[in-house]
C-alpha cells in the first residue's frame, strides 16, 4: 500500500516524504508546484535512495485525483498541500477559500469515492487565536482566527470533525504544528521561500547569506523575558516523525484526533537571533520595529499528549535547527533555485 503526500514537495511534505521512505512505506506526491520545485523531490530521492511517483496535480482537480487513486494502491493520505502567507490571505481571501478549503473538499470526496478514509491532516497553532493562556493544549476553544488563512485551518479542522460524527470508518489526526524551522542534516532540502521570507527563521538565514541587510524585530514591549514575541520553534525533522507515529495511529484508530506538535517551550526573537548567531558564526545586524498586526506576544504547546498517546516528542535543539538551516541556506543561497 502506498500513502499519497499532498503538498509532499514542499518544505514539511519533503522532509516528512524522507522519514516515510526510511521507515519503508510506499510513498506518492502529489504537488502543483504553486509554491514549491520539482527539485526538491529529486534531492529527497537522492538522500534517501529510493524513487517514488511524483504527480503533477491540483487537490481540486477531482478527475486528476482519481486517476491517482486508481492508479496508485493508496490507503492513506497524508495533507499538507495549501496556501500559508497569512498576510496574502488577508488580500486573496477567496484564493485562499478556494485552493485550501475547496481543495480539501474535493479531496475528501475522491477518498470517500476511492473507499480511502485515513488523513493526517496539516492544521497550525495559529486555531488557538489570542484568548487562550499558554501553554496551549488540545482541548482549548479554537476559533478568532485574525486572518483567512488562519480560518482556513480552523474550518478545515471542522470539517474534519464533522466528516469523523457522520461515518465513524473514517481515522483523522489533526496535527496543530507550532513554528517549523531548521532543514535535514544534509543540507540538501530545506525552506525555500519565494521572495521577502515572512517568517522570522528564513528572514534571519537571508541576512545571515547576505541576501538582506538586517532584521526587523517586530516589537520589543511584549510581556516576555526580554519584550521580544516569544514562539515554540520546532525542528522539521522532529516535525516529519511526528507525521509518522500519527499515521501509525490513524491507522489503528478510528474517529479524530488532535495533537499539538511543538516542543513545549518558549524562545523569543533575540533569543533565536543569538542561537543563529553561535550556530553559524555570522552576526546578524537588527532593527526594532513596530509590532506586527495579528500577532501575539506568547504561544508554545502543551505537547503532553503527543508523547503520552503518540509516543512521539521533540528532540532537537534550537541550536541544532539553527546549525542545519545554517548549513541548508549556506549550500542553497537561492533555495531550488525557483
Ligand atoms: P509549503 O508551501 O512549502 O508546502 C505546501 C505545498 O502545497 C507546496 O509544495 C505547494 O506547491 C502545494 N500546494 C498548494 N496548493 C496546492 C494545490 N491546490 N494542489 C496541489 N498542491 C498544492 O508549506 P509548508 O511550510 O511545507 O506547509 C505545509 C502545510 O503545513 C500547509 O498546509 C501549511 O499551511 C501547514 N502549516 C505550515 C506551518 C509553517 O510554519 N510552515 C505552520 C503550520 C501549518
Ligand atoms: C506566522 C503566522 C501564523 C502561521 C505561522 C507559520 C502571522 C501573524 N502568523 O506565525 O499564522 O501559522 O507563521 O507559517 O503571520 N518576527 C520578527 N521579524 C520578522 C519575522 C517575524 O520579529 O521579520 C517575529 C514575530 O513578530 C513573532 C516571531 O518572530 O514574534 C515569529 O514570527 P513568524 O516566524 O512569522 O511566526 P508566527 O508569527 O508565530
């Protein structure tokens, strides 16, 4: 049998794609290449040793997905193919609808169709919104969501749920990821944005190679240690085997189920920025700047229930993901080269 990775050429899909293959599952892509390069699955072949199928598709070209359902023996689809620049979503709302909502409608008709009814799905801390008190654990309200994109995960996940009430053949994990950073150890894949990176990672790795002249720090009078925005960075390597220990458990369970993968602490912008700066040798000259709008001062996971049902936690230092997306963004100065 063989597990359909939506999305599997991006930056989590393509490390979740080498963990799959070292644990010895069949493997298929499915990707559009909206934001990602057919590159990336050429490296994931080369580290790992292995070919897989690597399908160019849209989640919401129904026929092109069934043709890969008949085509290929799959029994579980692991979902990561969507849009995610918050701040382009609040200007292409219905873009946004349209290619992560509609596509996962679409999808979910073709399992449902092809008789395939396990997902591990893509959803994002950012469904806890700025009510709850750290540290956020699954069983908290979700919603007041400040941007489309954000609300896309959070209807999403709804939509799951309700899926899961109405035909209970259906296993569903809902993986709320919390700041994804770092790159394999190979140097080889990585984060690739296109353009001016929006994260505080790849923007701190582009002044680190020369390709921007400083950081902004957005906001320095936070309630944190050090008044700087305080996130829980977890490495994608970690990330990626976490996809793993949920698909085994999908597999088994029946219903949904929802897991926080973060690390469990917090670490502010200046303290990342000093991580960065022992981990790769390079200074990295900044900028106080106003706060970002939509953004909160603290959010880390309670990531308790992951290791406790999943067996599954963070091992990996945010001096490691420093030092390998140090290594990745050094080898890789233009990403694929996109
Ligand atoms: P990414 O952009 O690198 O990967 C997403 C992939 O989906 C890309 O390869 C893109 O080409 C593809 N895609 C987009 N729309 C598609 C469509 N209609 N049909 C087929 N393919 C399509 O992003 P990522 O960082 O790897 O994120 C993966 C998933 O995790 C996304 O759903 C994202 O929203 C979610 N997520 C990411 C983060 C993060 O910080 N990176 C945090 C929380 C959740
Ligand atoms: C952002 C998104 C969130 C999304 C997540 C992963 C917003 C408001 N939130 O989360 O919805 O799920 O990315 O894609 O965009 N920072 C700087 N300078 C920068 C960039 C960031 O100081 O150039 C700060 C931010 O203010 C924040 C921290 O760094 O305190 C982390 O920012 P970022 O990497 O963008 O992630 P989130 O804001 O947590």
């Amino acid at each position: 049998m063989a597990i359909l990775i939506t999305g599997g050429a991006g930056y989590i899909g393509s490390h979740t794609c080498l963990e799959l293959l070292a644990a010895g599952e069949e493997i298929v892509v499915l990707d559009n290449f909206v934001n990602a390069s057919p590159v990336a699955c050429e490296r994931v072949r080369r580290i790992a040793g292995k070919d897989f199928p690597v399908v160019t598709c849209d989640i919401r070209d129904a026929n092109g997905l069934r043709r890969v359902f008949d085509r290929y023996p799959v029994d579980a689809v692991i979902h990561f193919a969507g849009l995610k620049a918050v701040g382009e979503s609040v200007k292409k709302p219905l873009e946004y609808y349209d290619n992560n909502i509609g596509g996962t409608v679409c999808l979910l008709n073709v399992m449902r169709e092809k008789g395939v009814k396990t997902m591990v799905f893509s959803s994002s801390a950012t469904v806890y919104g700025a009510s709850n008190p750290v540290p956020f654990r699954e069983d908290m309200p979700t919603g007041g969501t400040t941007n489309p994109y954000g609300t896309t995960k959070f209807f999403i996940e709804q939509i799951l749920k309700d899926l899961c009430v109405s035909d209970p053949e259906w296993s569903v994990s809902l993986l709320r990821y919390f700041n994804p950073i770092g790159a394999h150890e190979s140097g080889l894949i990585g984060e690739a944005p296109n353009g001016i990176p929006n994260n505080l990672m790849p923007y701190i790795a582009q002044v680190a190679v020369g390709k921007r002249e400083k950081l902004f720090v957005f906001g320095n009078d936070y309630p944190t240690s050090d008044g700087t925005g305080v996130r829980d960075y977890i490495h994608v390597v970690d990330l990626a085997k976490g996809h793993l220990s949920a698909l085994q458990r999908a597999r088994t369970v029946h219903g949904c189920e929802i897991f926080n993968l973060g690390t469990g602490k917090g670490v502010s912008v200046l303290e990342l920025l000093s991580a960065f700066q022992k981990a790769s040798g390079v200074q990295i000259p900044y900028e106080i700047a106003p706060r970002r709008t939509g953004d909160i001062a603290v959010c880390y996971a309670d990531a308790s229930k992951a290791e406790t049902v999943l067996g599954w936690k963070a091992e990996r230092s945010t001096f490691d993901a420093c030092r390998d997306t140090w290594r990745w963004q050094k080898n890789n100065p233009d990403g694929y080269g996109l």
